[in-house]
C-alpha cells in the first residue's frame, strides 16, 4: 500500500511539472512607438504642405506678415521680430535687428481668412493691384501716354504722375507754359476711361501776387481751381477731380536737393488714381 501511495505521489508530482511547463509565453513587446503614431505624423506632416502650399501660390504682404507673427506669438506667447519701421535696431552690438517683446499687440488673421470664402477674397484683394497697373499701363498706351508719366506703387493702390507741368506767371495766375498736346490726350483718357484726377496747385516759396493781396496758399488754390474748371469745360466728369492746393510747402527742388528751381514750382500737377481718397473703405475698429 505505501508503496501504490507513492506511486501516486510520483504521478501527481509529474503532472504538475507538465502544467507548469505548458504555460504560454508572454507576446515579446516590439521596440518603438505604436503604429497609430506614424498615421498621425503623416496627417500632420501633410497638412504643413498644404498649408505651404497655399503660401506659395499666394502674393506675400507685409500687413498678412505680420498679421501671420502675430497668429504664431498668440498661439505659443513670448517675443516677436518685428519687421518694417517696427524694427528696433540698436539692440545688439552689430546694431541689428533683435527679438523684442511687442509693444503692440499685432492682430492674427480673421476667423474667416481659413474658410474658403475667406481664402477666395483675399486673393482677390491680392490681384486686385496688379490688375489696375496692367489696366492703367494699358490706358496709358492707347491714349500715348506711356512716356509722359510716371508710375508708383503704393500701399494704398497705383498712382500716376504726369511729367508734364502746367507752369505759371510769378504772382499771377495765368500760364505761362502748358503742354497742350499732352494736356488734351489726359482730357481724352479722363473722359473716356473710368480714372480718377487730382489737380494739385503750389506756389513758389513766399510768393504773393502782383498786387499784394493773395499769399501763396490763395495763388495754388486759384490755380488749381482754374485748371479744373478747363477739365470740367472740357467734358471731364466733375466727379472724377479732385482739387488741392499747398502753397509754398511743397516747392520744387532740383535734382539732389541742391536748391529750388522757383519756375517750377508755380505749377499745377496731375495725378492719376483709381479711387478716389475719399471712397468710404471697409470700416474698422477705432480702438
């Protein structure tokens, strides 16, 4: 009998040796991040191309560059490098350029700028001064033009200067030299395109009229007033001038700043633009 117990002690013994042994093993845990990692990185990574993309085939500006700073300065805070006349130089030995804190706060972009409406109005705002200095280059051409003016690109939109000056008697107001060919082909192209005129008056430094009784200020502002009524006799749109007069404050200087050549700055100018200053824009907050 004790030796059957045994016997049955031995048996049990080996199947529990067999059940320990037949225990699986733990699945070997693979080195690196988990798979759902590298989907996100791609998603990620393709949207900063998108994004780029839409940078590159849009026209950079300044006011959309620094509207960008200050979309990356709000999202992460700290400092911001500021460019254009916000530059403050004298920050580092080499009198560069330097990391400052933001005086003011730069505004991001609109809400409405990454909708697609948003996208689509912003390239049209982008378009829209190429497509008057082409339109403008253009009239100039047909109406021959090209070689009498000069064209600039401003911030607020394209604007042409005529070279060509109406010149005045010392103290008077009658002319005393005017391009007439000139003068008629600019009638023609105010009249038949849809420009907008500023007729400018200026008067030579302390002048005053013949008699006394007008200073440089009521000269420019009589001369300019005389010029815009020949537009308006003419057939040019009254709407479409703009009168100013400067006086003497804006003489004409000769080249290099050397002196002013007195003859011509007794002059009225002509501008040329495609809106009109005072055409209500999109109102903004005052504060």
């Amino acid at each position: 009998m004790a030796e059957e117990a045994e016997g049955e002690e031995a048996a049990g013994g080996g199947e529990g040796e067999a059940e320990e042994q037949e225990c699986p093993k733990c699945e070997e845990c693979v080195p690196g991040l988990p798979g759902w990692m590298a989907t996100f990185s791609d998603l990620v990574t393709l949207l900063l191309t998108f994004f780029v993309l839409l940078l590159s085939f849009a026209k950079t500006e300044s006011a959309k560059f620094e509207a960008a700073l200050g979309s990356v300065r709000n999202a992460f805070g700290g400092n911001v490098l500021k460019h254009g006349e916000t530059i403050h130089r004298g920050k580092s030995p080499d009198n560069a350029p330097t990391m400052i804190e933001s005086e003011q706060t730069v505004k991001p972009f609109p809400i409405d700028f990454l909708t697609m409406e948003g996208l689509l109005d912003k390239h049209e705002i982008n378009r829209e001064s190429d497509e008057v200095l082409n339109t403008m280059k253009k009239d100039l051409k047909e109406y021959s033009l090209s070689e009498n003016v000069d064209i600039y690109e401003l911030p607020e939109g394209i604007k042409v200067r005529i070279k060509d000056r109406v010149l005045f008697k010392k103290g008077s107001i009658k002319i005393q030299k005017i391009a007439i060919e000139v003068f008629d082909k600019l009638v023609q192209l105010l009249k038949n395109k849809d420009w907008n005129v500023f007729v400018e008056g200026h008067s030579s430094p302390g002048e005053a009229s013949s008699d006394g009784k007008q200073d440089a200020f009521n000269l420019s502002s009589y001369r300019s007033a005389g010029v815009t009524r020949a537009l308006v006799r003419r057939g040019v749109r009254p709407e479409k001038i703009s009168s100013v007069f400067y006086g003497d404050t804006r003489p004409f200087t000769l080249t290099g700043g050397s002196g002013v050549d007195e003859v011509q700055s007794r002059r009225v100018e002509f501008l040329l633009r495609k809106t009109d200053l005072r055409t209500p824009g999109r109102k903004v907050d005052s504060q």
